[in-house]
C-alpha cells in the first residue's frame, strides 16, 4: 500500500484563528500565523510542514467556520 500524502488548503480571510484546527492535527503540520494576520485582524491557520500531512481531515472536520479543504494523493 503506498503512503498518502494531504496537502490543506486555508481560506485566510476567513479563518479567525481559533486554533482547533491546529489541536486537531495529529502530524503537527498546522500552526497559526506569527505576525501576521487576515483582514478582519486575526491570526490565521497555515500548512507549516506538509511533508508529514496525511490528509486524514481532522482539521478540516474540526474548523466550525469551513476554513479548510484537505487533498489525499497517493504517493508511489
């Protein structure tokens, strides 16, 4: 079986950093933004090691705002 590699996507503009996502993640590939931050003045989610994403979706399932799309590719 290969492995699976995720990638996330974040809507920026409308994530208020509410840092489930990031709780959720169990390959630590999340984290929000330092010194930066959305229009709106928040802090926001971002893919910092997507080497060890998965794509299992947990921070996908957990944001209550729908921020995120997770993509699964299969790896040979």
């Amino acid at each position: 079986m290969g492995k699976m590699r995720g990638a996330v996507v974040v809507d920026e503009a409308r994530c208020k950093g509410c840092n489930l996502c990031v709780v959720a993640c169990p390959t630590d590939s999340l984290k929000l933004s330092a010194g930066e931050v959305n229009h709106r003045g928040y802090a926001f989610c971002q893919q910092v090691n997507p080497d060890v994403c998965t794509g299992c979706s947990s921070c996908a399932i957990v944001c209550p705002d729908g921020c995120l799309t997770v993509y699964r590719k299969k790896e040979d």
